[in-house]
C-alpha cells in the first residue's frame, strides 16, 4: 500500500466528498468480475485485506479508496494462429484472396470465441483523497491504468470531480536547478536525470549513477538541453524522480521513514495497515502539497 508512483489531481472543495456519501457512491460502480465474453472489467473495492470491509478507509484527513483492475490475458500469437488457419481454410474454399476487412472480421470473430478460455490477471490501483488540500493523489502513472481510474472517477462522482493540476513550465525550472546549483533547501539532488535537446528531440541523454555537478553535464546544459526528468530527495524522508509532465516516479521512503511506522506495529494486521496508511500519507502529502506550491501556475 506504500505508494511508488504518484499523479496528482486537483479536487472540488471538500463538501464535495463528504463521507457519509463516499460509501454509497462507491458501491454504485463496486467492481464485478468480468463477464466470459469481456476482454476488461474494473470497479472499486475495498483497500483493506479485509473480506467485507468498508470500499473507503478514512483517518487523519486521508481517505484511501482502491480500483481492482481485471483483465483477460489472450496472447496475439494464439489469435494470430487461429487467423491463418482460417485464412487457409477460406483461401482454398472461395478460391480467392481474403480481403483485409474479412481478416479483421474474422479476428473479431476468434477474439469473441476465445475470451471465455482465457485466464484473467487482477491488479489494484489504489488512491487517496487529501480532503484537506483538495487533491487526489493516485498511485500510478502508466498511462492504460490511469485512464481507466479517471473513467471510474468520473462515472462515479461526476465529470467536474477532479482536474489537473496546472503548472508552470517544469522543465526549465529543474534545468535551472541543475545548472545555477540553486534549489529550496529541503530538497537535494540525486544521481539521475534525462535531457533532452529541444533542437533534436531524438537526441536523449540518460544519467544514472552519476555526480550531476560534472562539468561535462553542465555543458550538456548550457549546450541548451534540458531536463525533463530529475531524481531529488526531500527532507532525507522520501527519494523520488519527477518528470515534466508534473508525476512522480520511482518513490522510495527512507530507513527512518519505514523505521517510524515499523515503531507501530504490532500483532494485529488492521494496527499495521492503519501504521502504514498514517505514516506514508503524512510524508507523501506533505512533499506533494511543497510541489503543488512550487510548481503551480500563478493565476
């Protein structure tokens, strides 16, 4: 439940999430396993290890909901060899090519016919709500799942429930992080960073272990590429990698961090699920909510 990745959204105020109502609008779109003729299904459940647990967990001002994610796994060679052999089939029959509009019909046709054979793979994403801040902070950036959280964000408690963050021009700012060595002081930065030269948008140049105070960086940069990926740390509590397009990825909570909730824990599994919710919601919001007011455009 520690998260790895982080998107963050712009919520409404807090009424529009009341907990009383949380609930209820949840289990409007509870997840439901996919049906033998679907390639996909998804829905909230709970985010507790708990059968027949609440579909929210609130404490602190934090409230954790999770999507569960299910997905036929039906290989394209599989599809590809039932193709041919009914492409052959077809050939030899009509005693002609086969056109590509029947090829794609037949694919349709072999699809539909073997979904039901196929093993499924169930994933979670799980995300929470910082009612205080109005911010929803999910924990993925993959671009297939994130569109599938937003869908049932949205079908669930409308399409004004959440928007993006606006920011100003990221890649700059860390550029000049970089370069003029001037950043806020909670921060530091680690031994990573991709650039990008804007005149030859092919030429990528990835660091990785590396002291990004060499000269030979620094010219990379007055050279004119920026960065659009630059790993930091904050307050020695939480190392991550932040991207242009304002996520973050990668994250990684320090020994004190982990020791701090471990410190809570005891016997009961729901006194450890309630350790890690606290303690990593405390540390991660207020690292984000630093980048929120960083990075957020002046209106």
């Amino acid at each position: 439940m520690w998260f790895k990745q982080a998107k963050i959204f712009q919520l409404p105020s807090a009424d529009f999430y009341k907990i009383n109502k949380l609930e209820k609008q949840l289990s409007k779109l509870e997840f439901q396993s996919c049906l033998p003729s679907l390639p996909v299904s998804y829905g909230w459940v709970t985010p507790m290890e708990q059968d027949h647990a609440p579909l929210s967990f609130t404490e602190n001002g934090y409230t954790l909901i999770c999507m569960q994610l299910e997905e036929k796994i039906l290989p394209a060679t599989v599809v590809n060899q039932e193709l041919d052999k009914k492409v052959k089939k077809l050939k030899i029959s009509k005693g002609r090519k086969v056109y590509q509009k029947e090829k794609l019909a037949l694919k349709d046709e072999i699809t539909m016919k073997l979904l039901p054979k196929a093993f499924s793979k169930l994933s979670k994403i799980y995300a929470y709500l910082d009612i205080e801040n109005n911010l929803l902070i999910v924990d993925t950036i993959v671009a297939t799942k994130l569109d599938k959280f937003t869908s049932l964000f949205k079908k669930t408690f409308g399409d004004n429930s959440y928007h993006e963050v606006e920011t100003k021009k990221i890649a700059p700012i860390l550029t000049k992080w970089l370069l003029n060595d001037s950043y806020p002081s909670s921060f530091a930065i680690e031994q990573s960073c991709v650039m990008v030269d804007p005149n030859q948008q092919s030429r990528i140049i990835r660091c990785q272990h590396q002291d990004l105070s060499f000269k030979a960086i620094s010219q990379l940069l007055q050279d004119g590429c920026t960065i659009n990926q630059l790993s930091l740390n904050w307050q020695d509590k939480i190392s991550f990698i932040l991207t242009e397009d304002f996520n973050l990825k990668t994250i990684r909570y320090t020994d004190d961090v982990m020791d701090l909730a471990k410190d809570n824990y005891d016997e009961s599994p729901e006194h450890k699920f309630l350790a890690d919710f606290y303690i990593m919601t405390e540390t991660l919001s207020a690292l984000v909510n630093k980048l929120v007011k960083l990075f957020r455009k002046n209106k």
